[in-house]
C-alpha cells in the first residue's frame, strides 16, 4: 500500500471519529463504502490499528472509538 493510500484511509476514519463516538461497525462500513479500490476491510483494520497504537484514537467502550487531540493535529497534517 502507498503512503497516499494510507494518508487517505487514515484521513476517512479520523473525519468521522472527529463528529463524535463511533461504532466499530459503522466506522468499517462508511471507510470501505468509499469508491477506493484498496479500502477494504483488512485494510481499514491496519490502519485503525496504527491510529490506536499511536494515540491518535483511543477506545472509549467495547466496539466504540473517539477521535484524541493529538488525532486532531494529525488530522490536520493529512490534509
């Protein structure tokens, strides 16, 4: 997968985390509902997974993620 790729994905799941708590399921299906052919499912994992291991995102509940200030600023570096 390319650095833009990722950028892209990681910038889907971070603007919908920005809008409030959002269930596992519904954040997998509005990323891989998007027209990208490499938005698939093992990928949206990969890069949720770097979200959360880099702060950027934490779980807030069992299936439920929200978006950290520091996933904000990086956020806005995605741009």
């Amino acid at each position: 997968m390319k650095d833009r790729e990722r950028d892209v994905l990681r910038k889907a799941i971070l603007e919908m985390l920005s809008k409030g708590h959002v269930h596992y399921t519904d954040l997998e299906k509005k990323v891989t509902a998007t027209c990208y052919s490499f938005a698939t499912t093992n990928t949206f994992k990969r890069q949720l997974r770097y979200l959360l291991d880099n702060a950027y995102v934490q779980r807030v509940a069992r299936g439920v993620y929200q978006i950290t200030p520091k996933g904000h600023d990086y956020s806005v570096l995605l741009t």
